[in-house]
C-alpha cells in the first residue's frame, strides 16, 4: 500500500511529459503551417477557404507578437518537459540509469516534440493551414499567454530601438521576399536583369511542376529500336546535337530505354556493329507531368540520371525533361556548342501588335507584355490558352477577342498552332462590340 502514492506521482509526471511533449509538437507543427506556405498555397486557400485565410491574415497582422507568442509557447512546453524529466530521474534509485532516462526523454523530446511534427507539417501543410480546430486551439494559446507576451514583445522593440536596431522576426514570408524584387528595370534598386530572374526562379522553384517545364511530346527527338537500320541513330545524334535519345517500339507512347551517345561510340571504337540498339540502352525513368521539379531533382541526384521521360494520366508519353531544363529554371537558358541560337518568341511589329509563338508560356507573356490572361492547370501556353478558348482546332486567319486583345491565327501546323498576331484593341473598338 505505501507504493501508491509514489505510482501515484510517477503517473502524474509521465502524463505531465506527455503533455508537454505534444504542447511542443503542437508548436512546432505551427510554425510550418504559419510560415511555409507558398504564394500558390495562399492563393488557393484564399480561393477555397476564406475564414481560414481570413484567420491567418488576422494572426500576421502583427508577425513580431506572432513570433514571440510561438517562442513563448515553444519554451514554455520544451522547459516544462525537462523539468520534469529531471524530476522523474531524481526519483530513480541508481545514477547512471537516471541520466540515461534523462537523455532518452532528451532525445524523445526532440524526436516526438520538433523533428516528427515538423516533417508532417511540411507534407500536409495545406490541410493544416485550412484546419479550424487548429487555427482556434492557437488562438486560445495565443490569449491565454497575451498578459506575458505583449509586455515582452515590447520590451524586445524597446531594447532593439535602445541600441539603433529594428526588431524583426526572424522567420519571413516568401510573399515578403518576392515583394523586395523590383518587377521592371526602372524600378531597380541595384538588382540586375539576370539577378532579379534568378531570384524569382528560386522563389518559384519549389511550385513549379515537370508539364510546365518539359519539352512536348511533338517536340521530342526519338529513335524506332525496331529500325531496320540501326546505325542511322548516328547521324540523328549528330544533326540534332542530343546525347541521349529515347527508344521506342510501336508508337512513342512505348518508350523502352534512353540510348546515350558516349554508349553507341564505346561499341563504335570496338568495332562491333550495331545491332541491336536494346542492348546498350539504359534503363528509362518515369514521372508524372503533376511532379514538382524539386522533388525531380532530388531523384536525379539519387539515381545518377539526367533525363526522365514524363507521362500523362493515361500512361502515354507526355514530353521528357531533362537536368538541363530544371536548372534553366533557375539561372535561365543554358546554351552549348550543339544549341543553336533561338529566335525571341513574340516580335513587336508597332505599339499595338506583336508576333508571337504559341508556344510562348503565358506566364511570361503576362510579364512581358503587361498582359492580364488568365493562368489555368489545363494549359500552360499561349496555344493551349486559344484551344481552350475556343474548344476546338482554329482555322488559319481565325480571330479571337479576349478583353481588350484580339488574336489572329497565322499559322497552323496539321493541328498545332505555330505563329499568333496580336493587337491591342482601343477601348472604344471594345464597347462598340459589346
């Protein structure tokens, strides 16, 4: 009978660090949800869930309290838990088996309390961000801590300002840094042409997806593995500068392997002849259009590959992309001795009308030309943005009006649009058609 009451408070303490533990988790879990999500995530939750976003502008409203409240808590939980480690293990009747349960609450505390919780928060940080249960459980902690917590954060904006520095929350939203980059040269603040690109691709590089940065299906450069004369890939090797070159059989939806170059000319120095070209290919690599590049990238450093070939939700062959084309999302184009130089995608013609190549990517033209087109997951170019308007193949000379823009159809290449004229429309032009 005389051990109850010590179970008693070994229970109390282990339900206490659990508490805590999870207090922690819970903190940690937030300042994912707070501070990770993307402007492509804002976006659609300010689309799909506005209380939610509502909720989350309130909260950043003042981001340096926001900071102070997350730290408090973070302490607070991570403090407690120790304290009560230490409790536990001063209870414990031999030394050494004290401090190694210290450390192993130690370790659990930072396994369970940030790194876990942290982890998960990073894979679903768009559900959490919508969650109410979530968001209304921190605005209890984020009241009930207010007494402590204003007072500090202005002690913090008084001390920095004591010494001639601002206080700043050391956590920022990518919105924040994006809004830092000056959108045209005359607004430049010391930022370069190619640095300002730079910075918007590495701000944008964790959004975008594998369809938006591919090379299509109609433009890929493949080789029949059935062909009679196998020796030819030779010379499409040569007159088209590639060094590795998908094989197919039957159609290109069949894609079997990627032949590389350096492999075809190792057997060529051995003097054997070629074949069979299944025998020296490679093994090829399958994603999904839906991919994010930064996960791409991260299996091409893994696997040691430079090519992947990129199918559609159907399982046909959708485009392939290459290492070189996800860098190029960072540091622009990159050009080689085999890269011919490439003609500009629009030409202005006068103040009102320009030339451009329907596979010119909207975003960019939005960008280039002060356009307001409307940006949609069913297409990613000027060509794709006319078939969905129309809902069907355009004839040649065929005009569409959108706004205030008028598009002429030049010209059309079996059902592929090649060549688009556009014309700014007067206003009065607009209101007469309406």
């Amino acid at each position: 009978m005389d051990d109850l009451p010590s179970q008693s408070i070994a229970v109390f303490y282990i339900g206490l660090l659990i508490l805590f533990v999870t207090g922690h988790a819970f903190i940690s879990i937030l300042k994912v949800a707070f501070f990770g999500l993307s402007r492509l995530q804002l976006n659609e939750l300010r689309d799909t869930h506005e209380r939610q976003f509502q909720q989350l502008t309130d909260l950043f409203r003042d981001r340096d309290l926001l900071f102070v409240v997350l730290h408090f808590w973070t302490t607070l939980f991570g403090g407690g838990a120790l304290i009560v480690a230490s409790r536990i293990t001063t209870n414990l009747d031999h030394f050494w088996i004290g401090i190694l349960t210290l450390i192993l609450i130690f370790v659990a505390l930072i396994l369970f309390g940030d790194i876990v919780p942290r982890s998960y928060a990073v894979h679903h940080i768009h559900h959490l961000a919508r969650n109410t249960h979530l968001l209304a459980l921190f605005r209890l902690l984020y009241w009930v801590s207010f007494p402590v917590t204003l007072p500090l954060h202005q002690f913090l904006h008084a001390f920095s300002s004591y010494f001639g520095h601002e206080y700043l929350s050391p956590y920022v939203l990518v919105e924040e840094i994006r809004s830092q980059i000056p959108d045209t040269p005359d607004k430049d603040e010391g930022f370069k042409e190619e640095e300002r690109e730079m910075i918007r691709g590495v701000m944008e590089f964790g959004e975008t997806v594998v369809r938006e940065v591919m090379i299509p299906r109609i433009d890929m450069v493949v080789f029949d593995a059935d062909d009679e004369h196998p020796a030819d890939i030779m010379e499409l090797i040569v007159n088209k500068g590639h060094s590795r070159i998908p094989l197919y059989e039957g159609t290109i939806d069949n894609i079997i392997g990627i032949l590389y170059a350096k492999d075809l000319l190792s057997q060529l120095k051995r003097q054997e002849p070629i074949t069979d070209l299944r025998e020296i290919m490679r093994k090829a690599w399958f994603v999904p259009e839906s991919k994010h590049i930064r996960e791409l990238l991260q299996e091409f450093r893994k696997e040691k590959i430079h090519i992947a070939i990129v199918v559609d939700e159907y399982g046909g062959t959708a485009g392939l992309v290459t290492l070189e084309d996800i860098i190029e999302e960072i540091v622009g184009d990159i050009f080689d001795e085999y890269d011919v130089e490439t003609t500009p995608l629009f030409r202005k013609i006068d103040e009102q009308t320009y030339l451009i190549d329907a596979i010119m990517d909207i975003d960019e033209l939005n960008d280039e030309l002060g356009l307001n087109l409307p940006v949609n997951e069913d297409y990613d170019t000027l060509g794709g943005f006319i078939f969905d308007q129309l809902g069907r193949v355009p004839e040649p000379h065929e005009t569409i009006d959108y706004q205030n823009y008028r598009f002429e159809i030049l010209r059309i290449d079996g059902h592929r649009i090649k060549k688009i004229k556009l014309y700014f429309l007067p206003n009065h032009e607009i209101a007469a058609e309406e």
